[in-house]
C-alpha cells in the first residue's frame, strides 16, 4: 500500500500560483512530474559522471512551452541530490555567452547569484559555500601546523594553475581576513569579485589588491575555476544550466553570433578532453536555434561536426548518447495524468474535495483540442495554464457546474475517449510512480 502523499500549503500555492501564470515552479516539481523518464535516466547518468569527477555537456532541445525550463528544474533537483552546486541563469539581450560590453559577466553573474545547493536549494548559496570553505581550513590549520593562509592556498592549488588562479586564492584569503576581524565590507567586497560583479580592473584592485576581473573574455574559466573551488569546499561538483538559447539565434549581428557559438564550442571540447574535471553543462533551446542553417548552431560547421545526432535513429528510434535530447511531445494520456496531477494539487490529494471529476478532464482535453488542435499537448503551456484557470474559477464560486463552463457538446464520443481512457488506465500508474 504506497503511503499517502502530503503537500504542504506552501508548496500548494506555489504551484499553482506559477502554473497559471504559465511559468514553473520553484518548489514542489514532484507533484506534477508526468513522463520524461527516458530523458531524466540520461541527464541523471551526467549528473553521476560530473559528481564522480567527469564533465558533460547537453543541449536540450523542444519547441515553444513544450516543458524544457520544467525538464531542466526538475535536472537541477537531480543535481543537488548528488550533492553538486547548481548555477543556473537564462540568456537574453544583455547575458550572452561572449560580449563586448558586460554581456557575458552578467550571464556569470546572474548564474552565481542563483547558485544552489541541496540546504540552500532556491539560491544565494555562495556564502554559505565560502564560509564553509574558510571554516574548513581554520579546523585544518592547527593540525597541518600552518597558517590558515598557508592552508587556503594549499587548498587551492587546483585552481591557481588556471588563469586568474591567482587572484581567486588572494579574494578567498580576504574573505578570511574579514571574517576575523569583523570586517564586513572586506566579505562582502570578496563574495562580490567571485560573483563576477566588478566593471573595472582598478575598483577590485583597490577594495582587495587583486590584478584581475571576472569579466567577458573570461567567463568559460571563471566558471571551471568555480568548479574546481566547490569541489575544494567539499561539495562532489558544479552543474551550469542555461536556458533560453534561442536568444542567440536571434542576434542580429553575424559576427557577434559566431562568437557565441564558439563559447559554446569551447564548452563542447573542454568536456571531451575533460579539461574542467567536475563540472557540467546543460544548455536549453528551441530546434531552430540548433537547425537553423544560416544562424543555429548547425551553421557553424565545427560545431555541427560534434553535435549532429545519430542518422541511424530514425523510425521512432532515439538515442540518448549523444549531446543533443530532444524532449518529445507528451501523448495525451500523459497530459490527461498530469492534468489529474494537477487536480490532486488543488485538493490537498484528498479525493473528496477534487474540483471535476475525470469526465470533466477528458472533456476539457477535447475542447482544447477542437480550439488549438494538437499543439494542445505538443506545447501543453497553454492548456496547462487554462486548465489551472478553469479549476481556480471552481473553487471560487463553489457550486458552480464545470459543464456550464465548457461546451461538452464537442466532447468526443465513442472510439476516442475509449482509446483515451485505455491509455491513461495502462499508464497512470507507471507515470505517477515517476518521482526525483
């Protein structure tokens, strides 16, 4: 008999509060994961490797609101359950992986400040991991017999063979400076150089001594030096997820294009020759930004080379090696199961209080069918967030019928919903079994 599953009030108004503004939320993933199993047993085996000291690299690929941000939260879930520090941020305008005018520091920037780690899950973590880092080297000095300077760089050799290495002992050293004798500022100063949050070379020299900047041309290093850092501090490894890829098919400037593209090709071959041990790279994007012959990634030859998939998996086949995951559309009965999901959210999981019954469901599947077609469960954004809104209208004017709110008179008969309902008995138990 499976115990019964509890969802806290928090969680539940997280949720749905996140669902129907069509976004995803930050906690309370499990509660409505449907599917993907294929897809999460791969990332999981990355997440394994980067943690055993390996490196990865993946580019996930599915269209418009077909649950690729939902796919790389739930990967992020994964990670920090393997003990890696996750960092996580999406591209836009201003945060590209290569610029010329800060770009590329902000994307570093925004990733570190959303630095997470299994207690620190929802961010801000970077504290918390050099306070760790520092408290571990003070315990060591007197047993080493050392000043815990000596210590620190001890402890940090790994990094200062990388450029900038240097430095980073130097701002960590800092850090310890200012916690000893009450400096805040100092601290604040240090975690501020790592978050890659100085514009000149000149400010970090004079609030730390240091040379050097995280800054454009240099973030692919700040982010294996951060790796190697973690790692240091105890934590099994780093795990950069980046979404929103597409706005780098959308730069207009074939030039400034291109050099994206090879940041990304850096990336690839820096995990081939497993230089930056311990760290892994999950990329989201749309199939044009990969496809897109004069602008994806596949416009650039070299990079084409590497991540072209297997042309033997053709005919429903699907191989899940290579660097490239594409997310499959769900079938309906999965969306039907994450629809229950979602009613068992808004009834606190008691059965007694859900909102419709499953007829009602089936109906609402075959009126967005009737409106969108089958992008209503190719791209289920759209019919997730309707249907969150059909059931919050319910609950607020209790009473009302939900067939005065849907025109049932479209509801299939016969052969579809039998197929339907013979799909969703055959898989409901195996999909609902599916948790992080």
């Amino acid at each position: 008999m499976k115990a019964p599953i509890t969802l806290r009030p928090a969680d539940r108004g997280a949720i749905l509060r996140a669902l129907a503004a069509g976004a995803v939320p930050r906690t309370g993933l499990q509660h409505i994961q449907v599917g993907r199993l294929a897809e999460i047993t791969a990332l999981r085996r990355d997440i394994e490797h980067v943690a055993g000291g390996g490196s990865s690299f993946r580019l996930v690929i599915g269209e418009y609101g077909a649950g690729k941000t939902f796919f790389l939260s739930l990967v992020r879930i994964v990670a920090l359950e393997h003990r890696l520090v996750t960092a996580h941020a999406d591209l836009g305008p201003y945060r590209r992986l290569h610029g010329t005018s800060g770009q590329a520091r902000t994307l570093y920037a925004e990733a570190v400040r959303n630095l997470a780690t299994r207690t620190a899950p929802d961010g801000g973590a970077l504290g918390r991991i050099v306070e760790r880092f520092v408290t571990d080297a003070m315990k060591e000095a007197p047993t080493a017999g050392l000043p815990v300077e000596d210590v620190i760089d001890s402890k940090l050799a790994p990094i200062q063979e990388q450029a900038g290495g240097y430095d980073y002992a130097a701002v960590l050293k800092a850090y310890w400076a200012g916690s000893q004798k009450g400096n805040e500022a100092l601290k604040a100063a240090a975690l501020r150089w790592l978050r890659g949050e100085y514009t000149t070379r000149s400010e970090a020299r004079e609030a730390l001594g240091v040379r050097s900047i995280i800054e454009d041309a240099n973030i692919l290093d700040a982010f294996k030096s951060l790796a190697r850092f973690v790692r240091v501090a105890g934590y099994a490894g780093l795990f950069v997820i980046l979404d929103e890829l597409v706005n780098l098919y959308r730069i207009q400037n074939p030039l400034a294009r291109g050099q994206n593209l090879e940041q990304i090709l850096s990336m690839v071959n820096d995990v081939m020759q497993r230089d930056g041990a311990g760290i892994g790279f999950v990329l989201g994007g749309t199939p044009d930004f990969l496809q897109d012959p004069r602008r994806g990634v596949f416009s650039y030859p070299a990079l084409r080379s590497r991540l072209e998939e297997n042309s033997f998996a053709r005919v429903g086949l699907v191989d899940l090696s290579g660097p490239v995951i594409r997310l499959p559309t769900l079938a309906p009965e999965e969306l039907f199961v994450l629809l229950s999901q979602i009613r068992s959210v808004f009834s606190g999981y008691d059965p007694s209080k859900h909102l419709v019954p499953d007829q009602a469901i089936m109906a609402f599947m075959a009126d967005c069918r009737d409106r969108i077609g089958d992008a209503y469960f190719r791209t289920p954004r759209s019919t997730v967030r309707r249907f969150v809104q059909l059931l919050s209208l319910l609950e607020q004017n209790p009473g009302t019928d939900w067939q005065t709110l849907l025109d049932t008179s479209q509801m299939p008969q016969g052969a579809d919903d039998g197929a339907v309902s013979h799909g969703v008995i055959a898989l409901h138990d195996d999909l609902t079994s599916i948790r992080i």
